[in-house]
C-alpha cells in the first residue's frame, strides 16, 4: 500500500533492473527526474517559472496556485541495489543481521 489502498497484484509490473544499480522512483508532481533530487527539483523550479500554468511544455491537470510552490504534491526516492562484495560488505553492518 502507498496511498492507503491495496494493490492488486496481477497488476503490478516487475522491472528487471540488468547491469544497473541505482533506481529512481518518483511520483507524478516530478514531470522530468534527473540523477539527483537537487537537479530534479531546480528543473521543476524552472518548469515552474517557464509554464506556471502548465499548458505549455508541461501539460497537467492543474497549474501552479498562488502560495504553492508546485502543481502537485510530490515524492523522490533515489536507493542503489547492492549486489555481489558490495552486498556482503554491507551484511556485517548493524540492521543487516536478518539477511545473513
């Protein structure tokens, strides 16, 4: 559960992630999701200022209300998958015990 309600799940979808070891997700009030929170939030900023409506190079359902700092309300987690030595590294440290 995110919000609350179950999930279904026969429909959620399991991503291989391959080689990769960063994952990014994030909720829709981030249009556009850069390599960190700090680059996706100076580009929503100047989405923001460029297209306050967001009719333009952003279309949404509702542009930016006065007093707001976004269109929406927003989410970002950013984690790397540890895999291999860097996996076992991390098994010696406190919290990791109920992986080993």
């Amino acid at each position: 559960m995110l919000d609350g309600f179950p999930v279904p799940l026969e429909r959620t979808k399991v991503i291989s992630l391959g080689p990769c070891n960063e994952v990014v997700l994030a909720s829709d009030g981030y249009p556009y999701l850069c390599d960190s929170l700090e680059l996706t939030e100076r580009h929503l900023k100047a989405l923001l200022k460029n297209d306050p409506l967001c009719i333009g190079s952003c279309v949404s359902t509702k542009g930016l209300v006065k007093g707001n700092v976004s269109f929406d309300d927003r989410a970002y987690i950013r984690f790397t998958v540890l895999r291999g030595e860097g996996l076992r590294a991390c098994l010696g440290l406190p919290g990791f015990e109920s992986y080993l």
